[in-house]
C-alpha cells in the first residue's frame, strides 16, 4: 500500500492488533488517533478548529507515511498535493494520515489486501475522471468535420 512500509505496518499491528472491533467505525479511528480536527464552539461560533495532541506511535507512523507520498504517482500522492495547495503541508500531511488511518481500518476490519482499482482512476488537471469511450460506443458514422445540410438564404447572398 503506498504510504505503508514495512516498519509502518509492523508498528500498527503492534499498537492495535488486527482488531479493530472496540471502535465503531473508521471515524472513531482516526479521532483515537488525533488525526480529526476538533471544532471548539461557544455560542453557535467556532472559535478554533485544530487537531487534539495525541501521542500514539501509530499517528506518527501514518503521518510520516503521508509525508512520503509527495513524489507518489497514484491517487493518495496525487490527494497530497491537492490539498498542499490548497491548506499547505502540515494540514495536508494529518488530511492524508487521515485518509490512511481510514484505509487501514477498513483492511484490518475487513481482513481484505489492498486493492489499487478504486484509486487507480486516470484524473482530467480539473479531478474529473477521465473516461475513455472509443471502443464502448458503436459505430455511428459521425464525421470528424462538420457539414452544412441546408443553405441558409442570407448566406447564399455572401457569396456571390
């Protein structure tokens, strides 16, 4: 898994095991980690919205894993530099820990390897997926240059 190395892995499942069972859902994971921003609010206004210190060896190793996605060419190195530009690198590197803290749960919850088909989409510079339809559609005889059925009157005038 990118993001993931060996010494990541051998310290998750040191820390947490392979059951992921005692949190309710990968939210709940990523907050143990103190990878979730958490809003403080008085008054119906959010006076400040930053992520709680917590010293857990696996956050650590997630976000040095996210940290190495810069120079990754798939999706998680390519949500990296999006949100670098958006937020900047501190907040992109906890957005992709994150991220990954959600992939592990679900691979240790599911007890399933990692699948790269979900994030292998080929992205226009604008995120929309790009979808290549030259051999789904069937022939349709279309003509690549357009051609005028019906002279317009006023047209015709132009010429002459």
């Amino acid at each position: 898994m990118p993001g993931i190395s060996a010494n990541t892995a051998q310290t998750i499942l040191c820390e947490i095991g392979t059951d992921v069972s005692r949190f309710r859902n990968a939210s709940a994971f990523a907050s143990w980690l103190g990878l979730c921003p958490e809003k403080k609010v008085s008054g119906g206004k959010v006076l400040f919205t930053k992520s709680r210190r917590v010293r857990s060896r696996v956050a650590t190793a997630l976000r040095m894993g996210a940290q190495s996605l810069h120079h990754a060419k798939d999706y998680l190195g390519e949500f990296f530099r999006r949100i670098t530009r958006k937020l900047g690198r501190p907040q992109a590197i906890t957005a992709t820990a994150h991220k990954l803290a959600r992939i592990v749960y679900h691979l240790l919850g599911t007890k399933e390897a990692y699948r790269v088909s979900f994030t292998s989409l080929k992205r226009t510079p604008f995120g929309a997926p790009n979808i290549d339809c030259a051999g789904k559609l069937p022939n349709l005889d279309f003509r690549s240059s357009p051609q005028r059925t019906v002279d317009v009157p006023w047209e015709s005038a132009w010429r002459k």
